[in-house]
C-alpha cells in the first residue's frame, strides 16, 4: 500500500512539473539536481535518484580518500502531453571536489565540474508554438555547508555555473544576439530525512542569470524542485 501510494506521488509530481515545463516557454536550459554527498570519511559511496523540474536524475558519489571525492550526475525526461507537445533532454556531467568534517556533524565541502547534454521541445496551444532543439554545455562549480547524522541531512549550496547554449534551428540574422558562456547562480537548499543508510530527499532552489539580458536566444527554467531518495554505503554512523 505504501508503494503504491509512494509510486502515485511520483507520477503526480512528473505530471505537474510536465505542465510546468511546456508553459514556461520550452527551456532550452533546465538546471538538474545539485548532488550533495556531505562525505565524512573515505570510500564512502552515495547514490540518489530524483524526479522533478528537471526530469529523472540519477546521481552517484564516492569518497576516493579522507578529502577528495568524485560525482557523476545525470538528467533525463521524455515527456508527452498528446500527439504533438513534447519535452525531451539528456544531459551528463562530472565533477571532482574537496570535503572536511571539520567539527560533529559539519560538512564543509566544494566541488567543479563540466557536462554535456542535448534538449528537444514542442509546444503548441491555441495558435502560440515554441519550439527548442539545441546542444548545451556547462561548467559548474558548487560550494555547500551542510550538517549530516543518523536521521537527517541539511545543505545549502550557492552553486555558480556557465551555461553555452546552441541553438540547432536558430538562424542568425540579427548580429544584435547574444551566445557563448552565460553566468548563472542557483542557491538551492536541500533536506534528507530517514535513518542511516536510506534517506528520503527533497530539494529547491533557483537558476539565475547573472546578466539578465534578453538578446539570448534561448529561455531557462528560474526554479528547481526534487523530490526522491538517497542512499549511502561505507559510512561509520554514530551509534
């Protein structure tokens, strides 16, 4: 019974933040998941999986000693509203970073990375039609605070990215618009709750162009919302 009604919650989730989507003028940069591992010692490995604003997002996570760790993260949706609107995105990225538990259950770490991915929309609804097909690339870097234990993990995560969108069907014939490396920050806060090694998450924040100008030739999604579940294995809790 739990299942199914976890499992309706899901659908119903996808289904809301779909609607969203196809309103939100076809995005052609939608932010994935911030992937907050909050390590505490080596080899330790998390691994999260997520459904949101951004589609599914598995994550992976691992600890390679006392302060480095490694991530791999990843986004997909392929969504449908009839015969004609869709969404689809695929989009993957690595990163390596530096963690210190400095005092109890404090996590202070930082990690830099780069991804790549591909979306493709169709929106059409009483006459208005947007479309995307374009190729993205993305450095980020992501600092976060956080405290971790037994039941609940709690972050913040300021993270800072630059976004280079191209657009496949764009064709350029004004010079007056704006491409390359585009600055975004996108302050998300992230909340983990269960019991040790199983945790139940959820996480939102913003994407916010640094700029603001409107000579770019692409939309972005301002918001972002997870919800899913976390594991983590390898690591010495408290008893």
């Amino acid at each position: 019974m739990k299942n199914t009604t976890c499992i309706k919650s899901f659908r119903l989730a996808g289904f809301v933040v779909f609607i969203y989507l196809l309103n939100s003028c076809v995005p052609a940069y939608i932010p994935n998941t911030v992937n907050t591992p909050l390590f505490t010692g080596k080899h330790e490995l998390t691994a999260n999986i997520g459904t949101g604003i951004s589609g599914w997002d598995p994550q992976v996570a691992f600890s390679v000693s006392k302060h480095i760790g490694i991530m791999v993260n990843s986004s997909f949706a392929n969504r449908t509203k009839d015969t004609v609107n869709f969404h689809r995105h695929a989009f993957v990225e690595g990163g390596v970073g530096y963690f210190i538990n400095p005092v109890g259950p404090l996590v202070l770490e930082a990690y830099g990375g780069f991804g790549a991915g591909k979306v493709e929309s169709y929106y059409d609804n009483d006459n208005l039609k947007r479309t995307t097909n374009a190729e993205l690339r993305r450095f980020f870097f992501q600092p976060s605070v956080g405290i971790t234990n037994n039941v609940v993990d709690i972050s913040f995560t300021p993270r800072l990215v630059l976004v280079d969108v191209d657009m496949l069907d764009y064709k350029d014939v004004n010079s007056n618009h704006l491409t390359g490396y585009r600055p975004f920050v996108e302050p998300t806060f992230t909340f983990k709750v269960g019991y040790k090694y199983v945790k139940f998450f959820t996480q939102f924040g913003f994407s916010i162009p640094f700029d603001n100008d409107t000579r770019y030739t692409y939309n972005s999604q301002p918001f972002m919302f997870t919800v899913g579940l976390h594991a983590t294995f390898g690591r010495k809790y408290l008893k």
